[in-house]
C-alpha cells in the first residue's frame, strides 16, 4: 500500500501556483497543512498563508493506487528530501 502522505517544500510564490495548479487536476481532495493548520491544497491563497521555507504535509483523500501513483508522480519536484 503506497502512502498518501508526503512532504513538500514550496519556496516560491510561482511554485505554490503551480503546486495548486496540480491540485486542480485532481478529482480528490487535497490537504496541505503544517502544525494544527490545514488549508485546501486548490487554494493558492490558502498555501500562501503558510511560512513557505518550511516543509509541508500534504494528505490525499483517496485510497486508489494509480491515483496516488500519478499525483506523486506530479508532485515529485516539491518532495522535500528527509533531513
């Protein structure tokens, strides 16, 4: 079973447009969050809201393989490396 949790790092006002741009494409939902806080992963705004040179959680709501397959796939660049 593949996760569908990851940790991202979005350091850029244009990679939290294209990280949310992704995150249209997909017919689940999709939360970033960071400590208590969680916005929709859809919403430029909300994503902005976070400190973005920190990493982020993101949780997709779908138990589908090939869905999770495709969105990490998507996503890959803003995996942040486990340090």
């Amino acid at each position: 079973m593949m996760s569908n949790e990851f940790k991202i790092k979005i350091n850029t006002i244009e990679n939290a447009k294209d990280f949310s741009n992704i995150c249209e494409k997909f017919h689940f939902d999709v939360d970033v969050y960071y400590g208590r806080y969680i916005v929709d992963g859809r919403s430029l705004l909300g994503i902005l809201s976070f400190d973005l040179m920190k990493p982020l959680n993101v949780k997709i709501h779908t138990e589908d393989e090939a869905s999770i397959k495709n969105f990490s796939k998507r996503i890959e660049r803003f995996i942040a490396d486990d340090d």
